[in-house]
C-alpha cells in the first residue's frame, strides 16, 4: 500500500506499514475498540471522545494511525504521561489498533471557542502600546525629539527589554519609567522592544553642543564595547550613534555618582569631567545609527501556513500518520506546545517549531486551531505500483 500524503513538507520519520493497521479495521473491530473504550478511555476522554477535563484531548475523529503511533509511545515510554502511561501498560498491540479505529470513526467535535479569527502580530501590538504610551516623549518612531529623553531606535531588543525590566523592578533608577511601564507586562515590553528595533532609525533630533573633534578622540577607549562608530555589536551594549546627547551626558554622570549601577561602566567614566563628557555625547549623537539585526517575527497567519503544510489546510491534517489539530481543546493545545519546546515530549518535526514559539505565539496558535472546524478524512488506501 502507498499513500500520498501531499500536505506532508518531509516525510515523518520512523513511520512503519503497522502504523496504518488501524485504516483497514473491520466494523467488528472497532465495535471491540469501542467496548474497551467504554471501560478503559471514556472517564477521561468522554464516551464520544469528546470532554470537557482539563489537558485532556479530544479523541474523537483524530487520525487513525496517529492515535495508535501515541499509544504505542505512551506504552514504549517514549511518551511520558503517568495517566497515560498506566492506561496503555497492559494493553495488547491489537487492543490499541481497534481502540484507535473506533475514536477516529467517531464525528470531530465542534469548536468550543468562537469570535474573531486570531492574528497576534506582535510588532503591531508593541506598536499600539508604544503609541499610546511612550510616543509623547521618545518619538512616534522611537526618533528623541526632546533634549534629555533617549532614542529608542537603533538599540538591540535584548537591550530595550532588560533596561526596561530594571526600571520596572527598580534596578534601575528613574520615578518616571517606573510609572510609565508599572502596569505593562512582560508580551508588552517584548512586543515594544520588537517595534522600536524593527524601525528605520536616524539621529536624535536634539542639538548637541560639545566638541564632536574632541570627543571622536577621547571615544578611542569606548570603540572596543560600543563599537567604532557607536554602533554595537553585542546586544548586552547599547549602541551610542545618533543618540540624544543630553542624555548621553545624563547617562554617564549616572554612572560616575553611582545612581545607575554598572560596574563596566563606573570605572570607565570615574576619570571623565563634564566636558568630556559633553564632547563624546556630542560625536556620539553625529554617528549613523543602525538597525539591529532582527527578524520580523511571524504573525499568526503566518505560522499557521507553515503549520498546516504539515497538519493540513486549519489543522485538517490529510495524512493518517499526523495529528489534526482543529477544533482540539485550547489548553491540551498549548500543553503540548509547551513540552515540545522543553522537551518534554519529543518529535523530530516539532522540536525545530517549537524551539523558537514565543509564549505568545503559543497563545495564538492554540487559540487559532482551537476555533477551526474538524473535517473528518476519508482515506483511500491506493494500489501499490
Ligand atoms: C486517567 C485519565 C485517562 C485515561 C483513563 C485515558 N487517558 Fe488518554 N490521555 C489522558 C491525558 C491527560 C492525555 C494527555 C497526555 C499528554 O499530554 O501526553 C491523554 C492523551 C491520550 C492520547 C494522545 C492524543 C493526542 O492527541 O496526542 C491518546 C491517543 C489517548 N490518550 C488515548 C487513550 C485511550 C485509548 C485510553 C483508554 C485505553 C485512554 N487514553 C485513557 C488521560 C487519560
Ligand atoms: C514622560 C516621558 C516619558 C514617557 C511617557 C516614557 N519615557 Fe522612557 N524614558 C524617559 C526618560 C526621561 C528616560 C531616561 C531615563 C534615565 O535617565 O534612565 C527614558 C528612558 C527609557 C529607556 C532606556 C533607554 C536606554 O537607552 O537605556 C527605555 C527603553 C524607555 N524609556 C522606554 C519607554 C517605553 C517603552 C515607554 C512607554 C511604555 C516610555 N519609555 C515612556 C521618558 C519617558
Ligand atoms: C568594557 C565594555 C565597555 C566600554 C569600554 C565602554 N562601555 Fe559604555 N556600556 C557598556 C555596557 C555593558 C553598558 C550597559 C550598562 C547598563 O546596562 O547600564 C554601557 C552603557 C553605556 C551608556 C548608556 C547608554 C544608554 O542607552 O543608556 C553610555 C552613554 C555609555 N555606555 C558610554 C560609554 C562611553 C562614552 C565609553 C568610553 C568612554 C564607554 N561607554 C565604554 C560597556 C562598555
Ligand atoms: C514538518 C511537519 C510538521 C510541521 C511543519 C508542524 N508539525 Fe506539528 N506535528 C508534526 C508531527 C509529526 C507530530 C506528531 C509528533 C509526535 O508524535 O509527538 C506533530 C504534533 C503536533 C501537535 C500535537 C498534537 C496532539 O494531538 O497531541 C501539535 C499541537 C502540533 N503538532 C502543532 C503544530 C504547530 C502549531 C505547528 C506550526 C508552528 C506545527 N505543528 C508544525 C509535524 C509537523
């Protein structure tokens, strides 16, 4: 027997002739399959495969050889789970072949959750924040228009995410910032962080008074952290080009009287004056700022299609051998999400997805397949060449 299965974008791995047994179940069969689903499955997966218990899937019209790919894997171990674990440990590879044909006969489940289509974009939600919240005093773009308030474009979002989490915990010091980012959680300050990285940067629009001459000199010894021009290499070192020189000054006069704690830092600025100070802010704020090296990350949308080559058009999967996703419960979804990503459980094809989901692309994407309406499959097995 051969299958097409022409959703798949590479061939699962480990994939045997016995993985398909449960396509070729005969009625009687899955009459069996049911009688043992009735005493073994259905206190936890409900008599239809459907439920309504916390973490625990829907079975009910899930693929055929999948279902008995997982049982065989909770009975090897190779899939932890104690509840599952136990409820496999004695059964015979016959007895799971059957129980899997009967929950994939039975009709998927209609969505439980309802509403909007979701689309999490995470740049347009960090924009959102940022417009409503910082744009009056750092610049619609993150551009400083306001002597004294620093440019956030051009600086690394690892760097924007710490410092914005220090002023929240009071690490770093400042009354203002503290309030301003009190009630923003941690997806908004990511999410900020993401939009100001991702803008075209420029110079601050301040002036900047000093000796920009005197200062690219005394900058030699700053060159080797923040880069020749002021442009960082590092995320943990802030780029300096283009920024504010007000608050260049303010930056580092913080670090000589030990207000803003760094210790790289204070011993670096202990031998500056303000005059040299003012001079290296001033060659500073005259360098070309850079965009930090990032990726766009993915919308929602945009995962989803990379999903679905796999698991089929809105998680209809069309290969017997890989999960359907739609109309899955929302919290088993993003369980299992959650362990392919800590490795707790394990699969070739997911470990590299899940690697790189954020938190809120786990949200999204749980919430997305959780609203899709289950199609049922019907396979035809076709002659072998
Ligand atoms: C005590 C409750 C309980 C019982 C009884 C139970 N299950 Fe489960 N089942 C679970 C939980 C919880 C999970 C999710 C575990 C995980 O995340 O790996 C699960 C997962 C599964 C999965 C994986 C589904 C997927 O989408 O990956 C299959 C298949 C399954 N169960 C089949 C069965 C069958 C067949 C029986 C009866 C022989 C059974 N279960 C009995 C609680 C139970
Ligand atoms: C009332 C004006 C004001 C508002 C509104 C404001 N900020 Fe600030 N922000 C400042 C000032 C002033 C500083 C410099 C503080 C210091 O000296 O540490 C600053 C510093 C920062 C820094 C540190 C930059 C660096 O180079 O280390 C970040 C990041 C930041 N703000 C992000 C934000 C975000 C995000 C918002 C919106 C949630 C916001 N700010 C709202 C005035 C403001
Ligand atoms: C050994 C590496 C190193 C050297 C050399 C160095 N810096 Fe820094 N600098 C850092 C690091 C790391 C930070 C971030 C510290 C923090 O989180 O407060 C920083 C922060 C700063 C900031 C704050 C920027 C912001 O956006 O808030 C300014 C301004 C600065 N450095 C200026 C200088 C100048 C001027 C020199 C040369 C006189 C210099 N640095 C030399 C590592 C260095
Ligand atoms: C290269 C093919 C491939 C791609 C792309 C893929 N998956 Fe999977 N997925 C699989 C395979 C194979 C399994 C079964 C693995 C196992 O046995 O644990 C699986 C399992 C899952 C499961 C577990 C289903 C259940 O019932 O337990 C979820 C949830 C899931 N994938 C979500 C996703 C999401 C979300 C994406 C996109 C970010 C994605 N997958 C992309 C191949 C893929």
């Amino acid at each position: 027997m051969d299958y097409c299965p022409r959703a798949v974008a590479q061939p699962v791995a480990s994939s045997t002739s016995d993985d398909l047994r449960p396509l070729y179940a005969m009625p009687e069969e899955v009459a069996e399959g049911k009688r043992l689903a009735m005493t073994s499955c259905a206190g936890c997966h409900g008599a239809n495969g459907i439920n309504n218990n916390p973490r625990v899937p829907n079975l009910a019209g899930q693929r055929a050889a999948y279902l008995y790919i997982e049982l065989k894997a909770y009975q090897s171990g190779a899939r932890g789970d104690s509840a599952m674990n136990n409820a496999v440990k004695f059964l015979s590879n016959d007895a799971m072949v059957k129980v899997a044909a009967y929950f994939a006969s039975l009709d998927p489940p209609t969505p439980t959750a309802t509403g909007a289509p979701v689309n999490i974009d995470p740049v347009q939600a960090g924009k959102a924040v940022a417009t409503a919240a910082c744009a009056g005093c750092h610049g619609n773009t993150g551009i400083s228009q306001i002597p004294g308030t620093p440019s956030l474009v051009g600086l690394d979002p690892k760097y924007l995410v710490d410092s914005m989490k220090a002023y929240k915990n009071g690490q770093r010091k400042h009354d203002t910032m503290k309030a301003m980012l009190a009630s923003v959680g941690d997806g908004a300050i990511h999410n900020m962080s993401l939009f100001y990285a991702l803008q075209k940067p420029a110079r601050a629009k301040t002036p900047a008074a000093g000796d920009q001459v005197a200062g690219k000199n005394a900058a030699a010894s700053c060159g080797g952290c923040h880069g020749e021009q002021g442009v960082s290499a590092s995320p943990a070192t802030p780029s300096l080009a283009g920024q504010d020189a007000q608050y260049t000054v303010a930056a580092l006069q913080a670090y000589k009287n030990g207000s803003r704690a760094d210790e790289t830092m204070k011993g670096i600025v202990a031998a500056l004056d303000d005059n040299a100070m003012k001079n290296l802010a001033a060659y500073y704020a005259a360098q070309e700022p850079k965009a930090p090296n990032v990726r766009k990350p993915l919308t929602t949308e945009e995962w989803t299609q990379r999903c679905d080559r796999c698991h089929g058009i809105n998680g209809n999967s069309t290969d017997p051998r890989l999960p359907m996703l739609a109309s899955q419960r929302v919290d088993y979804l993003q369980k299992v999400l959650h362990d392919y990503r800590t490795g707790a459980r394990k699969s070739p094809q997911m470990a590299a997805m899940a690697d790189v989901l954020t938190e809120q692309d786990i949200e999204g994407l749980a919430a997305h397949y959780a609203r899709q309406r289950a199609r049922a499959v019907v396979f035809v097995p076709q002659p072998s060449k």
